[in-house]
C-alpha cells in the first residue's frame, strides 16, 4: 500500500522480488545491521533509507525493534513507509 502512494506521485514502479538485488531493497534490521548507521533500538530511530546509487543506494531500513503496527496504537508501518 505504502509502495502505491510512491508510484503515484513518482515515475517508480515497484515489483516483488523472490530473488536476486532489487533497485531499492527495503528491509528491517536491528542495531548495526550492515550500513554503518545502526539503529538505537525501541522508541527511537524509525527507520531511514538511502538516496539512488551503487550499493545499498535506494534502500530503505526499518528498525525492526520498534513496535509497527497497521493502527496508530504505536508506530504505524504505512505512515513512517509512505
């Protein structure tokens, strides 16, 4: 749904991968998790992503020590994606 907002109002289209490196990489992680910019556990840092390039360029972390939710009882996985 997040993904939908994006091409919406970008020239991006997104498909799923099953295998393989994907233009933008979008993944959860916890503390330092292979990018030199860890995350800082509950309550804190949601998450971040990188601008287009080599490497992890276009790709997207989420703190996966947060507590996401599909409501606004904590922190909403759509809002912070979208």
């Amino acid at each position: 749904r997040a993904l939908n907002v994006w091409s919406d109002v970008t020239p991006l289209t997104f498909h799923k991968l099953h295998e393989g490196n994907a233009d933008i990489m979008i993944s959860f992680g916890t503390k330092e998790h292979g990018d030199y910019n860890p995350f800082d556990g509950p309550n804190g840092l949601l998450a971040h992503a990188y601008p287009p390039g080599p490497g992890i360029g276009g790709d997207t972390h989420f703190d996966e020590e947060e507590h996401w939710t599909k409501d606004s009882s904590m922190y909403n996985l759509f809002i912070v994606a979208a």
